[in-house]
C-alpha cells in the first residue's frame, strides 16, 4: 500500500482525536492527502484535455493513415532511443 492509501486508510478509519498532538499530525494528513489529490486532479484534467484534442485532430484529419504511421515512427524513436541510451 502507497502512503497516499495509508493517510486516506487512516483518515478515514481515525476518530478525531482530542489530544491537540494527534488532532495536529491527523490535520496535517488530512493536507497531505487533499494535496496529493488536487496534484492528481489537475494531471488528469490534463489527460483528458490532451485526449478531446488529440481526437478532435484525428477526426478532422482526412489521413488518419498518415498520421498513425508517424505515430508509429515516433514510438519506435523513442524506444531506441531509450533502449540505446543505456
């Protein structure tokens, strides 16, 4: 388990302490957490973003073969790359 699963594990299994130590580390996981989540929303937003233009290139192209080719060319650069640079 990822410490992101720990602090949402704990966040929601702890009851709200009354001593003013705990109370302060569950608040700072409570942060922790909610951070981590807003991080991982506005990566996701991206994603999807990239995704409704990507599609919307693709369907106005009007060849689609061509562009998957080079698709295909640049993934292929990029793995010898990766696998050369080793």
């Amino acid at each position: 388990m990822n410490e992101l699963s720990e602090l949402l594990v704990s966040s929601t299994t702890d009851t709200i302490s009354a001593q003013p130590i705990k109370l302060s580390e569950q608040l700072l996981d409570n942060a922790t957490v909610q951070s981590e989540l807003e991080r991982r929303k506005i990566i996701l937003d991206q994603l999807h973003s990239n995704i409704e233009t990507l599609k919307k290139i693709m369907n106005n192209s009007p060849d689609l073969d061509s562009i998957k080719g080079n698709y295909i060319d640049f993934r292929k650069r990029l793995l010898y790359l990766h696998f050369s640079s080793r």
